[in-house]
C-alpha cells in the first residue's frame, strides 16, 4: 500500500516536471506589434489556391540583435520575414494553399475509369503547438545570441475584406 502512494507522488512530480519543457510565451519581447492585420486571397479560377497574408507594424528596440522565425496564425505556421519600408518595420507572413487541377475521366465503361485517383486526404502535418484565438498569434524569434526560441503572443488581429481575384474570361 506505502508503496502504491509514493510511486503514485513520484508520478505526479515527475508529470509535473515535465510540463515545463512546454513553449513559454514571453511577456516583455524587445520589440512592440502593432495594428495586426490578415486578410484572404481567392484566386478567380479552382487551380489558382488561397492565400491568407498576416501583416503588422514590428518596432523592434535594436533590429539587428532580434532574429524572426516563424508566424503561428490559425493552425498555420508561415514564415515571419521582417520588411523595412518608409514608415518603419513590417512583419509579414503568408500562407499559400494551391489546388492542382486533375483530369478525371468519366466514361460508360468503368474499365475507362481505372486512371483516376481518388481525393487525396487534407493534409495533417504536425499539433499545431499553442491554443490560440482566431484573433491571435504568436511569433518566435531569437534574442542575441540566444540559441533557444523565444514565443510571444500577438493579439488583436483584424482581418481585413477578402479579395477574390478575376479568372480569365471564358471564349
């Protein structure tokens, strides 16, 4: 029975170590995100895909000691790429899904069939690592010479009017 118990508190101490090998969001980042955006591009034809395009004002304290990785929105992770322009730094990540068209045979004789494939499964890549709202996301970075990943949490995102793109006109 004594046994049982401290094997029982061994497992609980040893669940509870184990917790903090988890990705830790940062709370004072060196560097401030403001006015995030995201916003959605559909192509005008099947073939064209989506896009989904996150983009935010990025003040960084000292750019050249801060490293960006990578961008966790939605179930996805894009990669950040900072971008200077005239009116200060961006963080721009995007998200591209292409839908290749197949031919699909359809034919009275079955036998003419035999070619086609069928749908091939959505993709289930890896546990998207952090339970997010929809209208958060969060950015890893290094820090100097840090070689450990830093994370932290970007909230407030809007997402602005989608944008479907023309097809070609039909002749």
């Amino acid at each position: 029975m004594r046994t049982s118990v401290y094997f029982g508190v061994l497992l609980t101490f040893l669940g509870l170590m184990s917790c903090s090998s988890q990705r830790k969001l940062e709370t004072d980042p060196p560097f401030t995100v403001e006015r995030p955006t995201v916003e959605y591009w559909v192509g005008g034809r099947e073939e064209s895909g989506t896009q989904m395009r996150f983009e935010a004002r990025w003040n960084p304290r000292n750019p050249s000691e801060i490293t960006l990785d990578s961008l966790y929105f939605r179930g996805r992770v894009m990669k950040a790429e900072p971008k200077e322009t005239e009116t200060g730094f961006l963080i721009t990540g995007t998200y591209i899904e292409n839908m290749p068209k197949t031919d699909i045979i359809m034919h009275a004789d079955p036998r003419q069939e035999v070619g086609n494939q069928p749908p091939k499964p959505l993709n289930k890549s890896k546990a998207f690592p952090f339970d997010l709202l929809p209208d958060e996301a969060v950015i890893s970075y290094l820090a100097g010479n840090a070689e450990k990943k830093q994370y932290y949490k970007i909230k407030g995102v809007v997402e602005k009017q989608g944008r479907i793109s023309p097809g070609r006109t039909k002749n």
